[in-house]
C-alpha cells in the first residue's frame, strides 16, 4: 500500500513557502506512514496551478502531463509488487486531475486506487468547505494561503514561514461572485459549486478570477489577518486528518488482505 501526494509548486502570498502545498501534503502522508504499514512516495513537486503564474516562483504544469506521469509512476510501483494506491491532493487544482489518475489505476492496472481525502471525508465530524471561524465565531471565507493553511505551515515546517509579512485579507471579486459568497459561507451547495467553478482561474479564461486579478497579496480569503493563524490550529487540522486515514488504512487492510497477486 502506498500513499502518493499531489500537490503544487506555486505562491503563498509573502508569508509562506511556495513549497506549501508539496510540503504539506508530504509531511501528512509521513505522519500517517508512522502509524500504519504505508509506504509514502512522492513523486512530483509541481501541479496544475496556472492561475497563479502572474505571482514569481509558480510552476505549472498541464493536466496532461500531471496525468501521465502520475499514472506512469504507479505503473512502476505496480511492477515492483504495489497494490494499493492512495492518492493525497494537496492542492485544490489538482483535485480533477486526481480522480482521472486513480480511475486509469482502476482500470487499465491490476492495482485499485483511493483519493484518502474523499476516503477519509465521512470519518471527519467536519468536511473542509474553506472556512474558518473569527474569534466572534462567524464563518469567513479562507482558502488559499490564508488562517488554515498557515496554520497548517506553522505546525508542519514552522521554520519555513516569516509571519511578520503575513498580510490582512484584500479580496476583490467579480461582483457577482461577491454577491455569492454569503451564500457559499452560509453552506449553499449550489452557490458553492458555481463560485468554485469560476474563482481561481487563469487570466486568458477572461473570467476576472486568477489570483492577482482578485489579490494584491496573493491570499484567496476574507479572513481579516492571516497573522491569526496558529501552530495549535494547525495541529488539530493534521491529527484529525491522521487520525481519520490510520482508521480508512487499518479497515481497508482488514476487509481485504494485504497478500495477493
């Protein structure tokens, strides 16, 4: 069984490493591999991550290429004896590119595939939906390098991060993208899917919507300071995930054994 992240070499605003999502995704999958029988391989350090190219220090690459190499990397740990792939996306552009890799596992190898985060989303008492709560308790919107994810930075690789360049949230969307975004906090499922499908996308879709059209900071998120996040909020963001992997691993291992062809 082996776990593969799959992230993205792209920008995190001032404060954080543009290795954020890499790093993140990597140190997860380590963590979860001390506490069950799962090999971690990583095998690539960019990802799809286009509309972010107008910030310096982003690579990106196609879908295609994201695809092919992913898939021709398991077909080499297939041929060493791999049979259990668990795909851990690290990062939200590569979140459709996963699920093609896994089905071409499915179905073109003797191997089976899982994306863990989707696996492990129903042991979670709270699916990630972006937001994070202020210390009033209202939901503010907070997605890319923004309280979570620093937060998440600040427990995994603290000395990686520089907090005094932290900035205050500047979002400037579409208008009619703003006008959504009650909604998708408030929990519209629709609205959710809409906004997700048309924020964060390279300036040549003419959309409005890559990072620097709608962030001066490169911060995707309305939560007033990034410098609220923790080192303690990170950590119980890391152990649930854990925790709720080792769970999917050790029921996946006893409802199938580990030993065959």
């Amino acid at each position: 069984m082996v776990i593969i992240p799959i992230a993205a070499i792209e920008q995190h605003g001032p404060h954080a490493p543009i290795g954020t999502d890499f790093l993140a995704a990597n140190e997860r999958a380590k963590l979860i591999a001390q506490k069950t029988d799962v090999l971690v391989a990583p095998i690539l350090l960019p990802g799809i991550s286009p509309y972010h190219m107008d910030f310096p220090g982003t690579i990106s690459l196609s879908e295609e290429t994201v695809v092919r190499v992913y898939f021709e990397a398991a077909q080499s740990l297939i041929h060493h004896g791999f049979r259990r792939f668990l795909l851990l996306v690290g990062h939200a552009g590569d979140q459709y590119a996963a699920p093609y890799i896994a089905d071409r596992i499915n179905q073109e190898t003797p191997a089976t595939a899982l994306i863990l985060n989707q696996a492990v989303a129903p042991l979670l008492q709270n699916t990630d939906r972006g937001l994070t709560g202020t210390q009033s308790g209202e939901l503010r919107y907070d997605a890319h390098a923004g309280v979570t994810e620093t937060s998440i930075g600040l427990y995994l690789f603290p000395n990686l991060l520089d907090m005094s360049k932290a900035p205050k949230a500047d979002l400037t969307l579409p208008d009619h993208l703003r006008k959504m975004l009650p909604q998708v906090v408030a929990g519209d499922p629709v609205a959710r899917q809409i906004f997700l499908a048309e924020a964060l996308k390279p300036r040549e879709t003419g959309k409005q919507t890559s990072t620097r059209e709608i962030s001066a900071t490169g911060v995707f998120g309305e939560r007033d300071d990034v410098k609220e996040a923790s080192a303690g909020r990170g950590r119980a963001d890391v152990d649930a995930f854990t925790a709720a992997s080792v769970q999917f691993i050790e029921r996946w291992k006893n409802l199938e054994p580990l030993h065959r062809p």
